[in-house]
C-alpha cells in the first residue's frame, strides 16, 4: 500500500477511534461539567467532518486506480 494511502486509513480508524470514546466515555463521563461536556461536542463534530474528508479521499483515490 502507497504510504499516502496508509496515511489515510490510519487517520480514518484513529477519527473513528476517537468518535466512539468523544459519543461513548467521554460525554457520559463529563456529566456534571458543562464545559467538559462542550468540549466533547465540539470535537465530536469536527472529528465527523475530518471523517467525511478523508472518506471522500479515499473514495477519490479509488475512483482514480490510486489506492494500491
């Protein structure tokens, strides 16, 4: 696999990672702290925006015979 293709994946499954803890730790965990709780929320949805944009990468890389 090209390293840049690698790259992507990777950051994709670390995004994803952390999009799972963000939805199911951490937000329950920071009950009782709103800043905390706003925290999360922030970066829960730019995490999901990063997720999209590396998914239509990839998706552009395949559509291009460049994911080898």
């Amino acid at each position: 696999m090209k390293d840049w293709n690698h790259d992507l994946v990777h950051s994709l499954s670390e995004k994803n990672d952390a999009l799972w803890r963000y939805k199911h730790h951490y937000k329950k965990a920071s009950e009782g702290c709103e800043h905390c709780l706003t925290l999360w929320t922030a970066l829960e949805k730019d995490d999901e925006k990063h997720v999209k944009m590396l998914v239509e990468e990839i998706k552009r890389h395949i559509a291009e015979n460049r994911f080898d």
